[in-house]
C-alpha cells in the first residue's frame, strides 16, 4: 500500500476498536450507542480480529459478548411472503425483539434478555475405539425485559467470525462462485452447494450473499452496516433511521433514539469508508510448516475424503484496478461460499433467505490454525460448540456426513496428520 492508503487503514483500525458511547457525546464523534445493543466496539466481539466464543458460564459469570442470538418469526401474510420471496428481506423479525436479541441497554433503559446455555455432552465412538464427546447445547432465553417472545419464534446463536481475508472473499467473481454450485448434485456426489440469494441495498437489486454464517450479506459495506444498526445501536447512511433494532412498540427505546422516523446519521459515510478499507485489507497469515510430512500426509487424506467437496482450496480474483489490493490474486480461503445441509445435529431451525435451517455457508479455513494464538481458545462452529478441531468435524452431516464418516474411519495417526495439516492453513 502507498503511506497514504496506510494511513486509512490505521484510521480504520482505530474505528474497529472505538468504544461508542451513549448521546451527546463530548467527542466529535462516538456517540450514538444504542440505545439497546450487543457490543460497544466492532473489537469487542471481533476480539484482535478473531473468532468469537460461547460465554464461559451463564449469567453473572460471564456474559455473552462475542456470541449473539438472532431472531425473526414465520411469515403471517402475503405481504410478508413476498418480501421473502423477492429476496428484500431475508426474515421477518420479531414484532417486539427485532432481528436480534440485545443483551445491554444505555442507561435508564432495560435489556431485552440473557442467553443460558446448558450443555449435554454427545458420546461418539470412533472406528479404531477412540471415545470423543461432543457437546450439545440447549438455549434458553431469561430475563426478558419487554415481555413473552413470539409463540413462532426462532432463534439462531452466533459467534463472531474472523475478519481476516473478508476483503479477498468479496473480490471473488460471482461466476467463479456459481461455477461450484450445483443444487441438484447433478455429478451424484452427494454434495448440492447453492449461493444464497440476498438484497443489496447499493444496488437496489439481487446479490450473491458472501458473509455471515448463512451468507445473508452481499457485500461487506452492508455487512458492516447492519453490524452498527443492529450490533452496536448506530445509524449509518445505509441504516439511516436513529433506532438500531428498536421495534415499534419499544416506545422507551424509540424516544431515547431519536425517535420513530428522524433521519440522524451517527456513523457518517466518511467513517464507514474507513472501516470499510479496513476490513477489505486485514491480510490472511502465511501457512506454517507447509513442508513438514505430517501435514503433508493430512493435505492428502484431507484431499481423499473429499473435504474439498465444499471447502475449496483455492480462488483467482479478477483484475481490478480500483481495489489493486484485491486484484489479480491467488487466493487459497478453502470455502465456496456456498450453502450446504450440514445435517439435523447443527440445524438451527431458523431459515434466512434461501437458506433453511439445515444450511450454512462453508467458512473459510485459512487462518484456523492460529485461533488459539489469536483468540485464546479453541471453540468452533456457528456457536462455538466444538472445543476442537476434531469435535467440529465429526459435527459435520448431510452433505459432509461422507467425510467426516471417513475422517472418523482413519486411525489416530491419520487423523493427527488432517489435524496438523489443518492447523498449517
């Protein structure tokens, strides 16, 4: 990068980590929070750029901060089916909680609620005797504050994706994308990836979803939108409306925010195009012991068991001059970006676009191995369930039940070869 384009980053960065605070602010700009929200920096929940986590213990032993509980209900009539089916919305929210459940709330404001966790621990047993248990959460919603959750409600948790490579994921070309769907598994291998169909506010038209755990944004200006509206409380010039998730009927949070219709930007487009240039350049780390025969040995049966079926190694990005950056380059994310049924065990029940409750996108693997460096522990999946790599993969079902039935086939030495060659990206 020149000194200049630098020195937007570094701006950027200082904004990734901002704490915001509630209105007036005595600082030109920080203030706006809320007035319910998750987190008071993007930092927060994106700890040093990381993957989130599960909350260690249940309330008031620790709190959920990088995890977050979406929400949203069935439709209830036509208008609200078109929405879905014109791709404009990708749920429909609750009529009192929104699309998000906000556990933190300004002052003189109540939160709308507490996620509790309670784990039963799973027994597996693997081809050559090897005992794994794996932990199968159960979410409970307490102290609500606002009243009794839809009868129809669905719920989703989350954790907090890495935010290296995002901007090399949104340079890749649709086509190149589309080319690895194939949602009739017309080659009869047991693999359907399809793209999620999702609106682009910027276009004002369709877009492929590229981010998120079921690729519900198409673009990482949007992503980084909705995270501020609905994350953090702060109107943005895509979200431009002063209430964050604030519904109709949350009067208290509607006037602390301005209220109902007022158009007061918080977070001005200036600011967004900082974070903006930020996010797009967070560099993937170099692989580690790329030449080391153990993890040589676990490319390979990594490569057998048909991994790459979904978490395809490697992309070309297109030329690009206003984004030299992103231009022209060999990337090697291993996802497709694509939505497969990962089975009943990690269904969330909770459809968003096209996706169904069984489907998630497949998450990039580059930078997994430097998780408990970067982040401090080990916890992966959509909720942080896995403790482990080896946990997470014998997750997998549905389209990935043929791989990690194979993965759990291998013996001890053949899995720590995947695992170390996992632990190399």
């Amino acid at each position: 990068m020149s000194r200049e384009a630098r020195l937007d980053f570094r701006f950027g960065n200082d904004l990734f980590k901002r704490l915001w605070v509630a209105a007036p602010s005595s600082t030109p700009f920080g203030g706006g929070l809320g007035p319910l929200y998750n987190a008071r920096a993007c930092q927060e929940c994106h700890i040093k750029d990381g993957r989130g986590h599960p909350p260690n213990g249940n309330w008031p032993d620790d709190n959920a901060i990088s995890m977050v509980m979406r929400l949203s209900i069935p439709p209830s009539n036509r208008e609200e089916e078109l929405l879905l089916e014109t791709h404009r919305q990708n749920v429909i929210s609750d009529p009192v909680y929104g699309v998000q459940l906000q556990d933190f709330a300004i002052p003189g404001l109540i939160a709308e609620g507490l996620i509790s966790i309670d784990y039963e621990e799973i027994e597996v047993v693997l081809a050559d005797g090897t005992v794994i248990f794996l932990r199968n959460p159960t979410y409970i919603i307490e102290e609500l504050g606002y009243g009794p959750l839809s009868e129809e409600i669905m719920t989703s948790p989350r954790i907090a994706p890495p935010m290296i490579g995002l901007g090399l994921l949104e340079a890749i070309a649709p086509a190149d994308i589309l080319g690895h769907a194939d949602p009739d598994d017309l080659n009869g291998d047991g693999i359907s990836g399809r793209a999620n169909i999702v609106w682009s506010e910027e276009l004002n038209s369709h877009a492929i979803g590229r981010f998120g755990w079921k690729a519900g944004e198409p673009n990482l200006n949007q992503q980084n939108s909705h995270a501020f509206s609905i994350d953090i409380g702060l109107s943005t010039p895509l979200s431009p409306f002063a209430r964050g998730d604030c519904a109709p009927v949350q009067s208290d949070c509607l006037s602390a925010s301005g209220g109902g219709n007022e158009v007061v930007v918080e977070v001005t487009a200036e600011i967004m195009e900082k974070l903006l240039f930020y996010t797009r350049n967070l560099a993937v780390p170099p692989r580690r012991a790329i030449n080391d025969l153990d993890v040589l040995a676990g490319k390979r049966l990594f490569y057998e068991a048909n991994c790459i079926g979904c978490h395809v190694p490697k992309f070309i990005t297109p030329l690009n001059e206003a984004q030299p950056e992103q231009s022209d380059q060999l990337i090697w994310p291993y996802t497709d970006l694509l939505l497969h049924d990962m089975g009943e065990g990690l269904s969330d029940e909770r459809p968003e676009g096209l996706a169904t409750g069984f489907e998630w996108r497949t998450p990039p693997l580059w930078g997994i191995g430097l998780t408990e460096i970067v982040s401090d522990h080990t916890f992966f999946l959509h909720d942080g369930r896995a403790r482990n790599l080896t946990e997470a993969i014998l997750w997998h079902g549905g389209e990935a039940q043929k791989s990690r039935d194979n993965f759990a086939a291998m013996t001890a030495e053949e899995r720590g070869h995947l695992i170390a060659f996992l632990r190399s990206l």
